[in-house]
C-alpha cells in the first residue's frame, strides 16, 4: 500500500490554503486503560468501537483515533484487531472518516509490535506518533526511545502513513524537528497537542499559545486537553485557528457528574465551532487540509 503521502507534488501546504473556514474534529474513542466501571459508555471491543466511529462519523467527526482493547478490556497493539475494527467502519459503505491508529496502546508491547499494524494493514491512514518520553504520573515512563521513533517514522513513510505528531512537552517539538531535519519524519507535519497529562505539560491557555508559535508556518494542528481541561483547550484552539479532538479516550464527563458519550463529546465540538462562525470539515475536506490522498473504497 502506498496512499502517496509525503510525494512533494502531493503534500498540501497548510491550512490557509485548504478550507480556511473549516475544523477538523477527532474523536478519541477509547484509551488503554479506563474501563466501563468509570464509564459503560466507552466501548472496547471491535464492534463497539466501529459502531462509535460510524456514529461520531454522522455526527461531524472528520476523522477517529483508534485504541484496541484485549478481552479483559486492556489496551493491545494487536494488529488483527485494527485489521478488524477497520474492516467493520468500512463495512459502512457510505463512511469515509478518516482512520488514525495509535502506536502507544500497550506498554507492554516492544516496539516492532507498536508499529506491526502500520507496517502490514490496509486501511491506516493516520498514526500517532509520539515526540518523545515522559514520566507519565502516576503509572510509569511513557517511552518513546530515538531509536523506536526514527523506525517509526520511517515506516510510515514507506506506508504512506501520516504521522499524528503528538506532543506532551515543549522539547518534544525538538525531537519532531531533529528527525525532520534527518529525513526520517515526513514534512509538512501535522501536531496533536496534548495537554493536561500529569509529567507534561499543563493544560492552559499560555501552553497552548507558546507550541502553537513554535511549529513551522506549513504544519497543521490540533489540541486536546484532558478531564476538566478538555473545554478550555478546544475553546482556545478555535480561537487561535485550529484543530480540536474530543472523545471518551481524554474525557469520561460531559460536565460535573454527568457521564459523557463520544457522540455527545462530538456534537458539543460541532456545535462549539458552527458558533464560532465556521464549520466542521468533512472527511474530504480533512484528507485536504491534512495533506491525505482521496480515499478509493
């Protein structure tokens, strides 16, 4: 497979160029870790999450983040599950969302596991691809070694995979850079700013404007914050032009003992930007902005 990603003819530059007035909205389906005790909303299995991808789908999302859980509902990098998560979202005929795969769903799992599914599936458009490691309180070190990231993203490269940039810290954005710089992480890149993680950065406002200065002028962008955090972070990122992401992975209340959906969490973004004077992209329109080829059913 080789969606053409990364060819320069190909690559759209940013986007003020593509569908200024839009938003793309990610929904974040389901984590590693929280389970239905906290929320029996938050689906784990295959059918469950392609069900709320489709539902996300229809209610504004442009493009899901999947996570795969095992059959004791904790997080799996196992690629049958992607394989059978995506065969079910696309079962619908008339979804094109965009599908985004993590390569952090299991700490547990070496690397050549974390990117197995990236490396042999069809049908992965996106994938994370996280900056760096951190001391992710209060569970462990979320490693993300030099060595793992530059076979990441040379993997994706020759997939055709866009990577998901994902920043914890402000000296993940140097990392970002580095393999950039070495060819090893294709341009322009597309950045999730994720704020609010206990060992990252908080989630505030400044923090949100200070890594937003700091990525190149061709990169696009989206930012997410966690719990409490996630209304201010959207807020923000509509203010200051771009992406939002929402979901039960990064939030389990729609407000203060309210248990959220991820459809709800969706149609509250869209509602959100639709005030803000624009409109949420569609899946046509985000493969665009983020520089994907047309999906080919």
């Amino acid at each position: 497979m080789d969606h053409g990603w990364g060819r320069p003819e190909q690559i759209r530059r940013g986007p003020s160029m593509n569908h200024p007035e839009r938003v793309v909205v990610t929904a974040a389906l389901t984590g590693a870790v929280t389970p239905k005790d906290i929320n029996e909303f938050i689906p784990l299995t295959p059918a469950e999450i392609a069900a709320d991808a489709y539902a996300c789908w229809k209610a504004g999302a442009a493009v899901v983040h999947l996570h795969m859980r095992d059959d004791a509902g904790v997080g799996t990098m196992s690629a049958d599950k992607f394989a059978e998560t995506i065969r079910l979202i696309r079962a619908h005929e008339d979804c094109d969302v965009v599908v985004n795969c993590t390569t952090s769903g299991d700490n547990r799992a070496t690397d050549a596991e974390r990117m197995h599914h990236v490396a042999t599936l069809d049908g992965v458009e996106m994938a994370s691809y996280d900056a760096g490691s951190f001391n992710w309180m209060p569970g462990g070190v979320f490693m993300n070694s030099p060595k793992f990231l530059g076979e990441l993203g040379e993997t994706m490269m020759k997939r055709g995979v866009k990577p998901e940039i994902e920043i914890f810290d402000a000296g993940m954005l140097g990392v970002a850079e580095y393999f950039m710089k070495k060819g090893r992480l294709a341009t322009p890149g597309h950045y999730q700013f994720c704020l609010g993680v206990l060992g990252g950065m908080p989630a505030t406002v400044e923090n949100l404007l200070y890594l937003r200065s700091k990525i190149p002028a061709d990169a696009t962008w989206s930012a997410f914050g966690i719990g409490k955090d996630h209304l201010p972070i959207l807020y923000a990122a509509l203010a200051l032009g771009g992406n939002v992401r929402v979901g039960l992975e990064d939030n389990v209340y729609f407000s203060k003992g309210v248990k959220a959906t991820n459809v709800g969490l969706v149609e509250r973004a869209v509602e959100a930007i639709r005030l803000f004077g624009k409109q949420p992209a569609t899946s046509a329109q985000a493969r665009e902005i983020l520089g994907l080829p047309a999906l080919v059913h």
